[in-house]
C-alpha cells in the first residue's frame, strides 16, 4: 500500500494562527475501513454520509477547510490531537470529539512530525490543489486513484498505534444541536459498543443483519450528541413525565397549563417547537404508543386497554386508534401476532 499525500490551497481564519488545508497525508502503516452508502445503504436512515473504523500508526494527517459535514472522532486506543480555529485538544483513549460543520479542522497521530509534509513536498502536490474533493468518500476515489510522493517515516521510537472510529454526519435539522456544542471534547466516554456496532456493519452482507444495528448506532449517537436541555426543555419533559404515568387520568389543556405553569399560548408554541404537536396532541401519541405496546405484549381485552391509557369510551378509543395507526385495534393485535 502506498503513502497517501495531499494538499490543497490554505484557508487562514482570522481568529486562528494555523493555516488549515485540505490534506490527506496517510503512510503505509495506517489500515482504515471505509463504511458507505455502497456497502452499508443503511447509513442514510440517520443521515450518516460516510464513517470508518482506522488502526493508525507512523504519519497521520488529515484536515479539512470548512467541511460540509459535522464529524465525530473517538479515540478507541492510542491517542491523537485535534487542532481547530479555536484551540488544539488532546484526544486520548476513550474520549469523543465533535467537530459541526463548516469548521476547519486537523487532526494527526501523537507525536506526528509536521516535517514530514516538507515545504518541497507540498509545492510538488500544489498542483493538485484544484482537485480538492469535499467529501471524505470522494478523497477515498482520489487515494485509491493515484499514488502520491512518498514522504512516509516509520512510526518514531515509542510512538503508540492509534486506534479510533469517526463518522462524517450531514447538516441537517437532525445534528443542527451540533453547532451549539459547548465542550467539544467529552472523556472517559464508553463507545466500545459503537466501535463493534460498526465493524459489524462493514463486515456483514446480509442487509437485514446491517438494519438491526442501526439502532444500535443511533442510541450511541444520541448519548454522545444530546444537547444540553434549555429551562423549557426540562420543564416539557417533567411534564410529560408525569402524564405517561397517569395515561388514564383525563388530560385536558388545563390540567396540563396547571402542572407546568405556563400560558396555554406559551405551552402550545414549546410543544409545537419541541416535539411538532401540539400539548394535546402529543398526550394522544403517548396513549397511542402506550396502547401499542400492550396490544403487543399483552392479551388484555380491548376495552380493558382503552381504560387504562385514558378512554372510557372503548369506541371513541377504537376511532382515535384508527385514526392514529391507520387500522382499529383488534386488527392491529392481529397483525402483530402473525409477524
């Protein structure tokens, strides 16, 4: 396997000293695994647009100039250092960095010498400047494309592997919290089982394997990127709470302004922020989701499970059903069971 070099054109943010650059410079020593929508379509259900899983040793640098996508590092083994506009931070073993979209960034091995991407080296790659590619996939076609200058060394004396997993996710409304990320580093965070997760992706054939890991990645993804609650947030969620808990109890707009203390105006606009429904609405889609699970797992009698999610009424809750999951109950307890 050949090294892999390339530089693009600097771009100097005014708030940095470092000029960044769009460089892939990757030796003989580094092993990646390359997850896509080629070999994992399954990606795209949470707008993951590409994602790997590297064992990194002797020259490591790869940077980007404002990248379209957000981009998740985590340090499995080993450690590296991350150097953005506003600082550089270590990433040490068991810890998780998260870079949002349109921010420079560089990121290398520990101990990797800059001067192994001499000033001679960089001119002969200028050429390729124009070539830059924004997306990390398309610099994968271009690395495999055509071989680069050799400007290799062996991993130094005492220079540790580094073994990490990273993802490139999209700017969409999904990861929009990503920019409001306060720390971008977080240690001493478990993700060993995300790593597994996706080396099992990139290793598996069979499709409906891959779609049953996907949550399994999504849950991770929402540990790590769960934004920090603003003061309405919390209050929707202890309200909400309290309503799963008492389903039967009958909701209405002013039981539920009472409990949280706001304006019926002030809840409906949070609850249309929050969550696209309105307060009662979302008290319905908590009845319903309740109701699913015991027609599901129970073989408790219709009217008995209208009742206990807030319905005396087992034809109004038939009706309200139906409306919700496009088929009555008992046709829905049905299904379920031949599945």
């Amino acid at each position: 396997m050949q090294p892999t070099n390339f530089i693009s054109n600097g771009s100097q943010n005014a708030h940095a000293q470092r000029t960044f650059r769009d460089i892939v410079n990757i030796g003989p020593h580094c092993l990646e695994r390359f997850i896509d929508s080629t070999n994992a379509p399954e990606i795209k259900a949470l707008d993951i647009e590409l994602a790997g899983c590297s064992n990194l040793s002797g020259t490591y640098q790869v940077g980007r100039v404002t990248p379209p996508n957000h981009t998740i590092f985590y340090s499995l083994t080993g450690s590296g250092k991350i150097l953005t506009p506003s600082g550089e931070y270590a990433l040490p073993a068991s810890s998780v960095i998260i870079l949002p979209a349109h921010q420079s960034f560089e990121v290398q091995i520990a101990h990797f010498d800059e001067s192994s991407a001499t000033p001679d080296a960089i001119n002969a790659m200028q050429g390729k400047a124009n070539a830059v590619l924004d997306e990390a996939s398309e610099v994968q076609n271009k690395i495999n494309g055509e071989k680069a200058p050799q400007l290799e060394r062996a991993p130094r004396p005492g220079q540790k592997p580094w073994d990490i997993i990273w993802l490139n996710l999209s700017d969409c409304p999904r990861w929009q919290h990503f920019f409001d990320v306060e720390h971008p580093v977080q240690h001493n965070i478990e993700l060993s089982g995300l790593h597994h997760a996706m080396e099992l992706l990139y290793l598996e054939t069979n499709s409906q394997h891959r779609q049953a890991v996907i949550p399994i990645i999504q849950q991770y993804l929402q540990h790590i990127a769960t934004p920090v609650k603003s003061t309405h947030q919390v209050r929707l969620s202890a309200l909400f709470a309290a309503v799963e808990k008492q389903l039967q109890f009958n909701w209405d707009i002013g039981a539920l302004v009472d409990k949280v203390h706001y304006s019926a105006p002030h809840l409906h606009r949070l609850c249309l922020a929050q969550f696209g429904r309105s307060p009662m609405q979302h008290v319905i889609y908590l009845r319903m989701l309740r109701a699913k699970n015991l027609l599901i797992s129970t073989q408790w009698p219709i009217a008995y499970i209208a009742n206990y999610v807030g319905y005396s009424n087992v034809f109004t809750f038939s009706k309200r059903f139906k409306k919700s999951q496009g088929m009555p109950p008992s046709e829905f307890r049905q299904r379920q069971s031949l599945n």
